[in-house]
C-alpha cells in the first residue's frame, strides 16, 4: 500500500515537472517570436533609412552634378578663355 502511495506521488510529481517543462518551453518559444519581430522590424527600418540616405544622395549629387556643368566651358571660346586664364 505505501508502494502504491510512492507511485502515485512519483507520478504525479513526474506530471508536474513535465506540465513546468511544457511552460517553460512555450514561454521560451514565444521569446524567441518576440525577438524575431524585433529584428524583422530593425531591418524594415533600416532598409527604409538606407532608402532615404540614398535618395538624398542622388539629389546631392544632382544638384552638384548640375552646378558643375554650370561651371564647365560650353564652347571653344569659353574653352580658349579658361586657358588663357591659367597661364
């Protein structure tokens, strides 16, 4: 009769740990999601301001691309005028 008491104990304890092990395991799963969401959203977000540094990069340049043909002899004339100012 007390092996029975020992048996019931062990199994029920047994049980216990099984149902704390399941817990555990859940709660460590729905970690690791939360922390999948965090890094999906980081990446979203620096793909996004990777995005805008870039835009922001070719109107720069487009702007001094611009500037610089501003400044660029158009013609032999200009041409001829520029080098004769460097001598």
């Amino acid at each position: 009769m007390e092996s029975n008491f020992i048996d019931e104990m062990l199994l029920e304890i047994e049980e216990k740990e099984q149902q704390m092990e399941l817990a555990h395991a859940d709660m460590v799963l729905k970690e690791i999601s939360s922390l999948q969401s965090c890094i999906s959203i980081i990446l979203e977000q620096a793909e996004e301001e990777k995005q805008i540094i870039h835009e922001w990069a070719i109107q720069r340049s487009a702007k001094l691309t611009e500037r610089a043909l501003l400044l660029t002899p158009k013609n032999s004339l200009e041409t001829e005028f520029f080098a004769e100012g460097r001598k």
